[in-house]
C-alpha cells in the first residue's frame, strides 16, 4: 500500500522535466510563429514608447509601479472591491473607477491585418454567427431591447444562446473588465487583476478578450462566448448554456490564459468579433449617408411643398379658380394653378427639378385631392388662430346673415365680435368663422344651428354678449325670431338690430307712403334702365359723361345716393344726350320715343327740384350709412351718427325747401326751363284726397301754389316720415348705449355719486354675475379722476369716448385698479352695430362659388372663403407648421419628416 496521500503533487524525475521543458518551449515556438504570422503587418502605436513596464514570461507587469500592482493587504480586514468597468472607445479602452479616475489603454490587439487579407470569417453553417450588414431593423431599436437584460460586467449573467441584438449591444458597448484590488478566492487561489494585460517582447498590450464574473468568481473570454461556434471544442472560457460558470482553475490560469489565447478556436472567434466589429462601423457609415441622403430628400420635399402651398395660397387670397379641364401640368388648359406651378418652376429650383421628374404614377403633390388637403388644412389653421382670440376675449357677440348661393343653397355665415386690448391698443374685430349650409327658415331651427355651431367651435354661449341679425321676421321676431331664442339659453346676449339695415329700411318706408317721392325715383331709375339697355344708347351716353349713372338696389339705399349724385351733377349732359337721340336717324323708332317721353320729364322743373332735393336727403344718409358700416364701429359712435342726421333732418325740414327751390330756380333759368312746368293742375285732384289736403278747406287748398301744393304732397309728407322711422327704430340701440353710457365722455364728467350708484344697480341686474356691484361703485369713485389726469394735452374729459378710455386702462396697466369698469367697457364695445361684415363675406360667396363653380363641396368653400377674407390672418400661415400636419395626416409616399 502506498504511503502517499491521494490527490498529492507527484514529483516528476529529471528527464521526465526536460522533456516536458522542451514541449513547453516547442509549443511556445508554434505560438509565437503563429502570433507572428497573424500579426505581420501590425504596428504597434507605443512602440516608441519608453515608459512601458516590464512583464515576466507569463505576461505579467511585475513593476511595483504597476498600476494593477497588487497591494499588500491585512486579510483580517474585510476585502474590499471596486468595480472598475474597461470600455471600449474610438481612441483605445478606458478604465473608470468610482474615484472617476480614467486609466486609457491603446487598442494592440486588434485583427485588422487578417481581416483585410481575407482571414478567419463566420461559419456559414453555424446559426450562432450573423453578419451585421445582414440584419434587417433598427441596431439602436434592438441595442436598447438587449440592453435591458445584459449585465455588461457579469458574463455568467448574460442570456444564452445569444441572440442578433444581444451580440449587436456586446459589441458595442465592448468587453468590460472588473479591477478589484482583492478577489474571492477559490480553492486557496484568487484571481489577480495583472492578467488583464500582457507583453509581446517588451510592448505593453491588453487582454481585452479576458472577463471575470463577480457573481461566480470566474473567467470567460468575450469573443469565444459570443462567436464560439458549436462544432468547436468548447473551451471552458467560452459561455454557453451547459457552461455558465467559466474558468474557475486559479491555481494554472497564467498557463491556461496563455494556451487559450493561442487556440485555433480563439483565432477564430476573435477573428469574427472583429470582423463583426468592422462590419458594424461601415453599417454605421451606411446609416450616417442613408441619413444624409435621407435628409436632402426631405428637405427637397419641404421646398417643393413650400412652393405648392404658396400657389395655393395666392390663388385662395385672390378668389381664383384652381382647377382646369385638365389635370396633367403639361395641358394648356390644365387651370390656374398647375399654370401657376410651371410659372414658379422657371425660377424655383425646387419646384424646376421636380417638374423635369414627374412621370407616371409617381408622387407628385400636384393632384385635386391633395389641394383640398392643402387648402382644408390652411383653412383650419386660420379657423383656430381666429377661435383662439375669441376663446382669449372671453366676451363676444354673433353676427348671422344668410343668402342663397349659385347652387340655390341656403348659406349662413358666422361672424364673431370681439374686443382686443393690449397695452398698445385695444381694437374691435369682426371675424368671419364660417359658411354653414342648412335648409332651416324657422326662428327656432336656425338658432339650433347657431347653438350647435359654436358648441363646435368651443364657444361658451353664455360668454355671448350681443346678437346682430337683420330686420327679418325670423331673425329679429321677439317671440319666435333667432334673437328670441338665443336669448332664452344666453339672457345676457342683447339683440341689437342692424344699424344700416334699419336706415335702409327707413328709407324705404318713408318713400312707399309718399307718391310724389316714388314718382320721383322711378323717373331717375327709368332715365338709368334706358340707356343701360342698348350698348349704342350707351355709348352715346359715355361720350357727354364723366362719370357713368347708377341704378337703384332694394337692399342697398346708398345706391339711390349714387344714382341721384350722378343724374343731379350731370343733368345737363344726360338732356342733350336724349336731344341727340330724338335728332338722330340712327336710332330706332323705339329708342326715339322712349328720348323723347324722358325729355319731357327731365325739362321740367318739378323734376329739377324733386332731384334737388333728393340729393340734398340721400347724401346726408348715405354719408351715415358709411359710417356705420365701418367694422370697428361702437354703438356710441352710431347713436352719435344717427342722432346727427335726425338733427340734420329736422333743420331740413324747416328751411330745406326754400334753399332747394332758390338752387332749382337758378339751375332752370340757366337751362331756360319754365318754373311752372311739371306740376299737377292745381283745380284737378284725381278724386284723390292728399292727406294734408284734407287738413285745408277746399278753397284754401285750391288758393295754394304749384310750389306750396309740391312741399305739403312731397317735402313735408317725406321729411315726416323719415324724422319718425328714425326715432322708431333705433330704441334698443340708444337704451343700450345708455346703460354704459357713464363711462365715458359727459357721463363720466358730468356723473354724480349717486348716478353713478343708480346706473350701475341697473347695469348689474341686466349683466348678474358680471361685475362687483360694490367693487364697481367704489371703482367709479376714482376712475374720473384718475382718466382725466392721464389724458393727452389739449384733451378733455368730455371728448373722450369709450375706446379711448379702455386704451388708457390698459396702457397704464389699470386692470386690476378698475376691473368692472374694463369689462363693462370690454362688454360695450363687443356689442355689434352692423350685419356689414356678413355682407362683405356674401360678396365672397359670389365670386368664389360663381356659376363655373356651383358644384363646390361646403369645406372646400369654407376653407377659400376664410382664406380670402382674413387674408391678414392668412399671411401669417407658418409653412413648416402646414407642411408637418400634412405629413403626420396619413403614411406618405415620400419622407417629410
């Protein structure tokens, strides 16, 4: 039996060590001319170095300046670690500490020679090798999957097999190497931090295949763990799944590190890390011009874009049609706006190079569908700037006017009232919103339709503070009209009719009771059809004219100012117009006799002074029409205008007659016309009783004059009827002007304490909930003072009025001071005055949607129309803004973003 123990070192005789001596030196002779082959054309960049340490024969720094020297420890004390991760960059390795300390080593070891002289390559036939150029996805989409189940500086804890992303991720971010200042041991052994690195005859190089893991006290090698094939003989270095533990022999790991490095299956897997790694960098490249070109793609695409939007644009601002017959852009007849494309294209380079591209079925952006998208698109943004100011106001009043339009559909248009105050400013604006087409007539329908509109538009109805509708039954009726209606829901949405609507229609009134008043017009307005019908008559007629004559409107009164001005200033030229027809013979017998019997008209002077007069009324009417239908217009300033004219009116019908009747007598002196002409026999009567006949006796009726019957059938009768349609049809306009009216110009001046307090009880019973009754008093106890002592030079409280008075709030800041003055101003000024603004986007209506375009769809209209009238809002379109939301709408054929 032997006397040795069992599993004790057996001692090898001398000749048995000379021989394995020998072996040992021949394999390390193999070794080193394999090295030396695998690395022929390498350079060492440190080669020049004198700095490098000294390393024994196993490759160890054996300096005691060494970095990774090993410090002599008390190993009563308990071991500490530091985790120092080793990470692979562009320039080399560094070590990172938590003392963020940063240790750079110089990449030696890398297999670039073999790599471009065709060496080692990945197995086709092993499953666990892929080719970086060969993976389909995004490496950056899987880096971050991978990421977040690999332990970089644990490999026993990496996932096996490992997949395509998890190999992508390990590659990237490289080997990480764990320097500990002392390491567990196992089996009396530890591992020491020196054999992260070797030498190569003096030259200083790292072992950055070499890993330890922490969690089993190992060693693993990176590229055979992640490239070692499964027809190699596994080394016990490599990860796989039946060896997750790795290399725990510490008592031969310098002799084992040495014969790892020098197997084929080591070559290999290097060879494959790196070839992997080279791969990857040109991928990247690959990316980096994909991205490039990418890049220029899109931002061609934007300019060609930019170029479609602006031709869009132009062509809505200006009311023109877009379309052709034809929808290919190399047609004559192909529309405005592929005209207008090639236009640009000769001196848009973008637009130039994209043109000489199209072919077909390829992406052109030039299509009907995509100029609906465009213009849909830009109609919306304008829509929402628009509802973003009104939503910033809070207060607003509605304006709703309808009309039929080319296609015989009923349209109703929206327009919204604000105020905008700002420190420079504070302005009223009138918006327009919408058409809304709809086949309701009845009171109660259309304000279902209003209510429904602004829900959509996120308008608050109870933030509604006026209504401004014309004088329809079904729009103005106290109790089944609009106004009727909305004012149930929203009680504080005052209904104020239509100022110029209103005087028109005080024009009309007066005139429909007054025979000799209509006699008159229909005279002026025959004068006018007579010529206006035959192209010869006028032309005859343009030759004595400066200007051409007018025709009357139903709607519109100032077209009768028009059509008088024009006859009464040129009355002398239309005559010999007519005398030279009746002369010529190159005239019909029609257009004859149709002269003649207007001569006999025209040279009367009971035509002369009937025109004077007119004049003398439609002027000073018209010149308040205007006013009132001006956008930015209050109801202080309309019941100013109209209390003017009524003034005017009245001083008219006093001393009017006579001044008129002297101008008349010079004019037909001049034109040698007969002051007794033109007027009814004064014996007969028709068997018609004139109302302020019947006031005289029969006697004194048949004593009064041509001139005196004239002024009691025609001046006086007229002037009365228009001095009570006035005063009858602006009562809620004056009462609300009324109830602000303390805020400003006589009533601020002039207002007592007590006023003040009486006006605003009543101001706050109609407006609950708006202001601070309280607040509001003690406010207007200070607010004259404190406007007066602001004021400019040279004005005075008086003058003032309410638009001037918020702008001084505002531009000193006085908000906060005076908050329910603000508002009830804020309020005041929202109230509409006119329906003008709805008028103005009917005349829209009939361009845009003309007889050549009736089939128009209702968003199509919507969008040009809102385009063409806030074109100043239009302008302000960001194109990059338009471009993007047509990008992120659907997928697109093209990048755009």
């Amino acid at each position: 039996m032997s006397d040795k123990t069992p599993g004790a070192y057996k001692h090898l005789c001398g000749n048995d060590k000379r021989k394995k001596k020998l072996k040992e030196d021949e394999d390390s002779a193999k070794l080193a001319e394999k090295s030396a082959k695998f690395f022929k054309n390498f350079k060492a960049r440190n080669a020049g170095d004198t700095g490098l340490e000294a390393v024994d024969e196993r490759g160890i720094r054996t300096d005691d300046n060494s970095q990774f020297q090993r410090q002599k420890l008390d190993l009563n004390q308990p071991s500490t670690s530091t985790f120092v991760p080793i990470y692979n960059t562009s320039d080399g390795y560094e070590i990172r500490a938590e003392n963020h300390e940063v240790v750079n080593f110089t990449q030696h070891s890398e297999v670039s020679t073999q790599l471009e002289s065709g060496g080692p390559t990945i197995p086709e036939n092993d499953s666990n090798q892929v080719n970086p150029k060969a993976e389909d996805g995004n490496f950056h989409a899987d880096a971050q999957t991978a990421d977040q189940d690999i332990i970089l500086d644990d490999p026993a804890l990496w996932p096996t097999p490992i997949n395509s992303a998890s190999r992508r991720y390990l590659v990237t971010k490289g080997p990480v190497a764990v320097i500990n200042d002392l390491y567990p041991k196992r089996d009396g052994e530890s591992f020491d931090a020196r054999y992260f690195q070797m030498s190569h005859n003096g030259i200083y190089h790292r072992r950055e295949w070499l890993l330890y893991s922490r969690s089993q006290n190992s060693l693993f090698c990176f590229p055979c763990s992640i490239f070692g094939t499964q027809t190699m003989h596994r080394s016990p270095f490599q990860l796989s799944a039946s060896n997750k533990t790795g290399y725990t022999d510490f008592h031969h790991k310098g002799r084992s590190i040495l014969s790892h490095e020098g197997t084929q299956q080591h070559f290999s897997s290097t060879a494959s890390w790196k070839s992997f790694q080279k791969n990857m960098k040109s991928s990247t490249l690959i990316d980096a011009m994909t991205e490039k070109q990418l890049k220029s793609e899109i931002s061609f695409w934007k300019q060609v874009l930019k170029g479609i939007l602006s031709a869009i644009i132009f062509l809505a601002k200006n009311n023109l049609a877009l379309r052709g017959s034809s929808t290919n852009v190399l047609d004559h007849n192909c529309g405005n706006f592929l005209s207008l494309i090639k236009l640009l294209g000769n001196y848009y380079p973008p637009l130039t190079m994209h043109l000489e591209r199209l072919k077909k079925n390829s992406t052109s952006y030039l299509s009907p569908k995509i100029q609906n998208e465009f213009i849909t698109q830009c109609g919306n943004w304008v829509r929402e700037t628009i509802l973003e100011e009104i939503r910033n106001a809070k207060y607003f009043s509605i304006i709703i006017d309808s009309t039929p339009d080319s296609s015989r559909q009923e349209q109703i248009t929206e327009v919204i009232r604000i105020v905008k105050c700002s420190k420079k400013e504070c302005v009223v604006k009138e918006y327009f919103i919408d058409f809304i087409a709809s086949e309701e007539k009845t009171g109660n329908g259309l304000s279902t339709v209003v209510v429904q509109k602004l829900e959509k538009d996120k308008l608050d109805i109870k933030n509604c503070r006026g209504q401004g509708y014309d004088n329809g039954a079904n729009m103005a009726g106290a109790y089944k009209g609009v106004q009727s209606w909305i004012s149930k829901i929203s009680p504080k949405a005052q209904f104020i009719p239509c100022a110029a609507h209103s005087l028109n229609l005080v024009g009309v009134n007066a005139v429909e009771r007054v025979l000799q008043a209509k006699l008159s017009l229909g005279q002026i307005q025959t004068i006018f059809i007579f010529f206006h019908a035959s192209t010869q008559r006028w032309k005859l007629l343009n030759t004595k004219l400066n200007c051409n004559l007018k025709g009357h409107s139903t709607t519109r009164w100032s077209s009768r100012a028009e059509s008088v001005q024009a006859l009464s200033t040129q009355y002398w030229n239309v005559v010999e117009a007519l005398v030279e027809i009746t002369t010529s013979d190159t005239f019909n017998s029609d257009s004859v006799a149709g002269a003649d019997s207007i001569l006999n008209i025209m040279l009367t002077f009971r035509f002369l002074l009937s025109l004077k007069i007119w004049h003398q009324i439609l002027h000073h009417i018209n010149i308040c029409n205007l006013t009132l239908q001006k956008g930015t217009n209050n109801l202080d300033l309309a019941s100013k205008k109209l209390e003017a004219l009524l003034s005017w009116l009245k001083e008219f019908r006093l001393s009017g007659f006579e001044e008129c009747l002297s101008d008349s007598c010079t004019l037909a002196k001049q034109y040698d016309i007969d002051t007794t002409t033109g007027f009814m026999d004064k014996r007969k009567t028709r068997g018609i009783k004139r109302k302020r006949l019947e006031e005289l006796s029969e006697d004194a009726a048949k004593e009064l004059t041509n001139f005196e019957r004239f002024k009691l059938e025609f001046f006086n009768e007229l002037m009365d009827n228009l001095i009570s349609e006035i005063g009858s049809r602006f009562g809620q306009l004056r009462s609300c002007n009324q109830d602000f009216g303390f805020l400003w110009g006589v009533g601020l001046a002039a207002g007592s304490n007590d006023s003040f307090k009486q006006r605003i009880n009543d101001l706050c019973e109609k407006y609950e909930g708006d202001f601070d009754q309280i607040k509001f008093i003690n406010e207007m106890n200070y607010v004259k003072h404190q406007i007066s002592s602001l004021l400019p030079n040279g004005r005075d409280i008086y003058d003032t009025c309410p638009v001037e008075v918020l702008e001084i709030i505002y531009e000193h800041d006085l908000q906060s001071c005076f908050p329910n003055v603000a508002c009830a101003l804020q309020i005041f000024l929202t109230l509409p005055v006119t329906v003008s603004h709805g008028e103005r986007s009917f005349s829209k209506l009939k361009i845009i949607k003309n007889y050549l375009r009736s089939s128009m769809g209702q968003e199509r209209l919507s969008s040009l129309s809102i385009l063409s009238i806030e074109h100043t809002i239009t302008d302000t379109i960001s194109f990059d803004e338009m471009i993007w939301v047509f990008a992120n709408a659907k997928c697109r054929r093209v990048p755009l973003e």
